[in-house]
C-alpha cells in the first residue's frame, strides 16, 4: 500500500484530538469531538476545516479564457477580476471529468480549485485539451494550504484578524488579503451552504494561520470540524459530490445542474454536442433528492424501487441530517419514474422517499 498523503496541518489535527482516516489517498480528520456536534456548530456559529487536500492549477497566457471556456460547461466570458466561476468539466459523451471552481485574476491569468482524488486525472485532462492554445497550465497544489471558516459566524472571525473590508466581498468573490499576518486568496466560497470565506495560503503559513482563527473563532462559537460534518453539511445543502451526484457517466444535466451549462455562450466546447442530444431527448435518469421521515441511514448503491418493486435507480449518497434528525439522500433513477412513489427497502422495512427540492434547511449563505 502507497504512503497516506499529509496536509501541513495533519500533526495539528492529531493535537487537536483528531480522529484521522484515508480520504481519496489523504490523511485527514473525519471528526474531531463528533461529527453531530461539529455539523451544528457551522450551521449555529462557525466550523473550521481543513481542505488542504485539493489541487489548485494556474493556467495563463494570451489564450486562458478562451481555453478554458472551451474545457468547461459555464460561461468563462461573464467572469471579471475578483470573480468566481463553480463549472463541471465534461469529456465529449457529456459525463463529468470533475467540477472546479475558476478564479479570475487577470485578463489572461486565471486559478483552478479542483478535487482531491483527481488531480493528477484533471491535470492529465487539462494539459491535453490546452495543446491548442497559447496557454500555460501549472500544477501548484503543493505550493498552497486551504482553510474554511464556515457559518453565520464565520465573516466576523476572519474579519477580525484583517484589515481587508470582507463586507465587500460578495458571494462567489475574491480578493486578496493579509489575515494573522499571513497572505491570503480570501474566497467568499465554500461547501456548506452557510456563509464564510475559503483562505489559500503558503502551505508553510498553514498552523499559524489555523491556529489564529482558532483562537480568534473560539469565543464566537466556533470548532474544528472534520470530512464527516463536512459531508452532511453539504449534503443538506444538495451540493453534488464528485463520484456520487456527479461522475464520468452522470452528466451535469442529468444531475440537475443546468444553470451550469451554456449551450449558447457562443463557443464549442468539450461535451456539448452530447449536451445538446441530452438537452433535447429529456435525458434517460435523474438525479433526485429525498428524505424520508426515518431514521435509518440510506446506503450508497441501496436499489431504489418504484410503486410495484421494481428497480428503478440507485442511491448516490445518504446521511443522518442532524437538523432534521432524519435520513436524507439522493439516488439516480430512470426519469419516468422519478415523478412516481420512490421507495427502498432496508433490512425488509420498505421506506418511502419523499421528494425535496434543496435545500434541505434553510442557508445563510450571502
């Protein structure tokens, strides 16, 4: 077995009491005190996670946008300087190679935040495609530490270890500031549904910076939190997961993201004609939401099953929702069925999955 990958932050999280797992070849903390607590503690006050696992990729050059508004599914000519883009990235048949986010620095200078687990699949992706442009792609993710400060409280935190105006910085904005002493992208960004800033950073700066919003989030309510509230967090907020809501044979359509999908930003790229088809015909499945009123948690890859038992789909991904105190999901499913009575059957129970459009709860996310 290969080596477990480490954040600069993995002996903090030890000290910390950090219970630490294997996360796509990482080690990194699932929980801290309890995922239970640490979830109600972002969406009440403030939850500090490290995702310093993800890839971060500078692409430049005289043709950057117009590359990546060909590598991509979003419209890349609506972004301006400071501005944030959430995209999929397609192959041709239309399934997804992962979602990114895109930062806008520059007119030709631009900032990529891709999956942990695909890295090296992404850069491999990207540098194929950018052979035809006047671009240069460059892998920086060892270069950066990535900090969330999540929840209500989360802006306030950060803000009083800066001098930058965050109250400026809108949502799906960046700017450039110093927090605690140390240089930060200050991303108005995140995967919680709440409101709260995303901090890349020398990946050396990473304890100091960890342990001033620590000290200085503390009083304010806030806790480390670890990938297990991470996940429920986002899940109550129906944000998709790459390898559950998305995949290399789920579309962005088909996983209800087409506010994603600019069939008419005026470019052809990758994946769109099979989009178009896709658009067109309605699509074969759907990914849909449910609760289910039950306690019981409903597994990945559980059959889904319409109104006379039959296989109709499958489950993506199912947890415990701490704010409701139910089970919550998604599952893919055959799209004449998804209008129709959903059920699953665990341990010989039939429970019904009741449609919900997301969010689950109510976000404050600005």
């Amino acid at each position: 077995m290969s080596e477990l990958k480490r954040t600069p932050l993995r002996d903090f999280h030890a000290a910390h009491g950090a219970r630490l797992v294997d996360f796509a070849g990482w080690e990194m903390p699932v929980q801290y005190r309890s995922i239970l607590e640490e979830h109600k503690a972002v969406r009440r006050a403030a939850g500090l996670f490290d995702v310093s696992h993800m890839g971060e990729v500078d692409v430049r050059g005289p043709g950057a946008a117009g590359f990546l508004n060909h590598l991509v599914t979003n419209d890349v000519s609506r972004l301006f300087p400071g501005r944030v883009l959430y995209t999929p990235m397609c192959q041709p048949d239309g399934g997804v190679v992962d979602d990114l986010l895109v930062y806008m620095r520059g007119a030709d200078d631009f900032f990529l935040c891709i999956n942990a687990g695909n890295i090296d699949k992404d850069l491999a992706w990207i540098h194929a495609q950018a052979a035809a442009f006047d671009v240069k792609v460059t892998d920086r993710s060892a270069d950066y530490a990535l900090l969330a400060v999540q929840g209500p409280s989360a802006a306030a935190i950060v803000q009083s270890l800066t001098g930058a105006k965050l109250d400026l910085v809108k949502y799906y904005h960046f700017t450039e500031a110093t927090v605690a002493g140390v240089h930060c992208i200050a991303s108005r960004t995140g995967y919680t549904g709440e409101d709260g800033f995303e901090l890349y950073h020398a990946a050396g700066d990473a304890v100091a910076l960890a342990t001033a919003l620590l000290e200085a989030g503390r009083p304010r309510g806030l806790e480390l939190a670890g990938l297990g509230a991470r996940d429920s967090l986002r899940l109550e907020a129906g944000y998709p997961l790459y390898g559950h809501e998305l995949a290399a044979d789920i579309s962005p359509l088909t996983a209800s993201l087409g506010w994603t999908v600019k069939l008419d930003k005026g470019v052809d790229f990758v994946g769109r004609a099979a989009l178009v088809v896709e658009q067109e015909s309605g699509g074969a499945r759907k990914v849909v939401f449910f609760r289910t009123g039950d306690r019981r948690i409903v597994r990945a890859e559980t059959p889904v099953l319409d109104s006379t038992g039959a296989i109709v789909g499958r489950v993506l991904s199912g947890t415990l929702s701490p704010i409701l105190n139910e089970a919550i999901g998604s599952a893919l499913v055959a799209t004449p069925a998804a209008a129709g009575a959903l059920a699953v059957d665990i341990r010989g129970a039939r429970i019904a999955l009741q449609p919900v459009r997301p969010p689950f709860v109510p976000l404050r996310k600005t």
